[in-house]
C-alpha cells in the first residue's frame, strides 16, 4: 500500500482527473504541432522554391539560401543549449519568428533585407527543429507511459502523424503558388506582392497556433540543472562542450551522421538539381509547382505509413532500406540517362520520378527522428541537435558546389553517399542489436 499513499500524496488535487485528461492533452499536442509546422512550412518552403526564379539579380536568392543554411549548420551547435534553456515549447514558439521575418523581407528582397533574414532564419530554424524532435519525443514517452503502452511504437506514431501532415506543405504550398501565379505573374510586383502577403497570413495563423501547446517538462538533470537564471555562462558552456563531445564519442552517432548527412543531401538535391535538370527540360518552369506537389504527397503518405509500421529497431531497419532502395532505383535511372520522351508517357515520367524521391524522403524524416528517440534517451536535444547539424551542413554544401559541378557529378556524389551511409546504418542496427541480446541474456 506504500506505493500508492506515496502517489496519493504527492498529487491528491488532480489524481482523479490525470485518466481523463492526460492522454486526451498527448495527443492534442501531436495535433496542434504537426498542423502548425504545416502553416508555417508550406509558405516557406514555396517561398524557398521561389528565390532562385524571383530574387535573380546577382544571385540574390540562391546566396541567401546558403547562408541560412550556413548559419542553421553554426547555430545547431549551440540549439541544443537554447532548447534547455528556453524550453521545448518557448523554442518553437520563439523559431517561428525567424520564418515569419524571412517571408516578410521577400516583400522588399535586396542585399539588406534577405540577408539578415537569412542568418536570423538559421537560429531561428535550429531552435525549431530541434525544439521539435524534443517535444515530439517527450510527447511520446508521456504517451506511453500513461497508457502502458510500448515505447517504440508510440514514438513512431507520433512521428508518422507529425512528418505526414508536415509533408504535406509542399504540396499545398505549391499549389497556392500555382493558383495565385497561373497567368505567368511571377514577374510582376503586384502577383509577388499578394502571394507573399498570403503566406505572411498564414504563417501567422501557424505562430499563434504553437502558443496553445502545453509545456513540456525536461528529460533529463541537465535541463532542469540550466533552467536555473543562476547557473553561469561557463556552465552553460561547459554543458555544451559535453553534450557535444558526448554525441560525438558516441559510435551509434557517429555511425548515424553519414545518413543523417546523405537525407540532407537528397532533399537539397530534390530542391536545386532535380527540378532544374530533370523536371524543367520536359515540363517547363510551371512544371515544378506540380512536380514538387507530387513530391510533397507521396511524402507525406509514405511519413504516415511509415510512422504507423514502427514499433522498435527491426521495423526500422526494414522501413528505411525499403526507402534506400527507392532512392537507388531514382539513382541509377538518372545515372543510366533513362528517359521517356514524348506523349503522356513522357510527361509523367519526372512526376513518378518526384513521387519515388518523396517515399524516400518520408522514409528518411520519420525513421531518423524515431531511431534517435529510442537510441538517445538521456540527451534527447543534443542528438536532435546533431541532426539538424548534418542536415543543414549538407543542403548548404550543395546550394553552394551545385553551381560548379556537372548534374552527373551530383548524382555520382550521391550515389556513393546512399551506399556509404545506408552501409554504416547496418552496422550500427547490428551492434545496437548485439548488445541489446547481450543484456538479455545476462
């Protein structure tokens, strides 16, 4: 009876309700934080595919592109801190403004409104993303342990529903661009004008929608440790050397970042090659607005899938060299120079293309985020941290080589990159496997 005077005790105010109402607030949460990531998202990413079309002039757009990426690969190495320090909720409040504010300076783009934006944005997105694989995990494991339910499988539902509905900003974003640019306005000030003043509407509905999450506790001493206004920068330094340090003397880590790095890889070559050397040359310029519609639902109904079949580490080892294998059927394609030219049949060949491009990226967004809930337990921020680092590091690399190398170049880079990453993968799903065996067995 100890137990339960102890649990009687410590919260006899609300234990009537926690039943009722717990559960209940876990899943609401999953809810408003896949739906708001969908409105803030599906304005920026059109946006994002908009700057290397609008903002020409001495490459205006694409350099502001790598220099968010630049700045969210710097300031990954210290979100995991500021996520401590804020909380989960503060942070993804607090990144929506980064995203708002870069949308804002497309209504006037020159070299002293997008360029602030863009390093603004990379803070702004490492707080966010790293913000939300914390909330989503800490979410999960709520979930799981109010209903007694597994671990595993409630993480990577949880991530399935988030990633499916986020996915989906590619496709309703495209296709408001395509319905408030279709009579070829792109190039005027008044078409620009009102799309990006839409977007500004909508992302504010998205910020707004973030506050009503509720709060989330931390995971671990550490955050509770910095929460404190009086523990010193030196400790808030401290802390991050060791977190970093730690994740990086981790072999699991470091046996995850190649494919960490490779689905940062794919999604910029998705945004800058596939569209401009695979989708433009057979559908035109307003064929990318539908092609990256195609790509966005596939995504999205593969991250829903995906999510749903989870349940622990085998799961995930067989989901994602399904997704490896449909990256690498697009690979050798390309690589073969196997095209359809002509007819209907020619037209819808990059749109298959874009959907097996967008399973594959479905596969990499929730299988990731999963396996690094259930491996990084004690230090949940610093291995979403690591992500977003890899990620963005990787997207900048190629805004910035694309320029300089042959679209067959880009495709041999990724097609050692797949094989390389997908290989260390394996090795760590064994060893992670092999040890959990051991511990049984003892």
């Amino acid at each position: 009876m100890a137990p339960v005077k102890s649990h009687d005790e410590e919260a006899p105010l609300v234990a009537d309700n926690l039943p009722l109402q717990t559960p209940k607030n876990h899943t609401r949460d999953v809810h408003i934080l896949s739906v708001a990531f969908l409105l803030i998202f599906l304005a920026y990413g059109a946006a994002q595919n908009l700057q290397s079309t609008l903002n020409t002039e001495e490459d205006l757009g694409t350099i502001s592109l790598g220099i968010l990426y630049l700045s969210f690969t710097f300031f990954s190495l210290i979100a995991s801190l500021v996520v401590r320090v804020l909380g989960s909720k503060n942070a993804l409040v607090l990144g929506t403004t980064g995203y708002w504010l870069f949308v804002a300076a497309n209504l006037k783009p020159n070299w002293y409104t997008m360029v602030p934006a863009s390093l603004y944005l990379g803070f702004s997105a490492s707080i966010i993303w790293v913000g939300e694989g914390t909330y989503l995990t800490s979410t999960a494991r709520s979930h799981a342990k109010d209903y007694n339910s597994h671990e595993g499988a409630v993480i990577g539902d949880f991530n399935g529903e988030f990633w499916a509905v986020f996915a989906l900003h590619q496709f309703v974003g495209n296709l408001l661009t395509f319905a408030l640019l279709r009579d070829g306005q792109e190039g005027s000030t008044s078409g620009t004008t009102l799309l990006f003043i839409v977007f500004l509407v909508v992302m504010t509905l998205g910020c707004i929608l973030m506050c009503f999450l509720s709060k989330r506790s931390g995971n671990n001493k550490a955050e509770d440790e910095l929460s404190d206004a009086s523990v010193s920068v030196y400790s808030y330094l401290k802390s991050l050397y060791k977190s970093l340090s730690d994740a990086l003397s981790d072999t699991r880590m470091l046996l995850i970042i190649p494919l960490i790095a490779y689905s940062g890889l794919q999604q910029a070559f998705v945004w800058a090659e596939f569209t401009k050397y695979v989708v433009t040359p057979v559908l035109g310029v307003s064929g990318v607005g539908s092609s990256m519609a195609v790509y966005g639902a596939f995504d999205g109904i593969c991250s829903l899938a995906a999510g749903r079949l989870t349940s622990g580490l085998v799961s995930i080892t067989s989901i994602v060299s399904v997704g490896a294998f449909v990256q690498a059927v697009v690979l050798i394609l390309l690589l073969l120079d196997i095209s359809i030219t002509g007819g209907l049949l020619g037209k819808l060949y990059p749109l298959f293309l874009a959907a097996l491009l967008g399973i594959g990226d479905g596969v990499l967004n929730t299988q990731l985020s999963a396996l690094l809930g259930l491996l990084f337990k004690n230090d949940t921020e610093g291995a979403f941290a690591q992500l977003k680092i890899w990620q963005s590091a990787a997207i900048a690399i190629v805004f910035f080589i694309s320029p300089y190398i042959s679209f067959y170049a880009m495709l041999v880079i990724m097609a050692v990159s797949l094989c390389s990453s997908f290989g260390s993968f394996l090795v760590v799903t064994l060893k992670v496997a092999k040890a959990s065996s051991s511990s049984t067995d003892e």
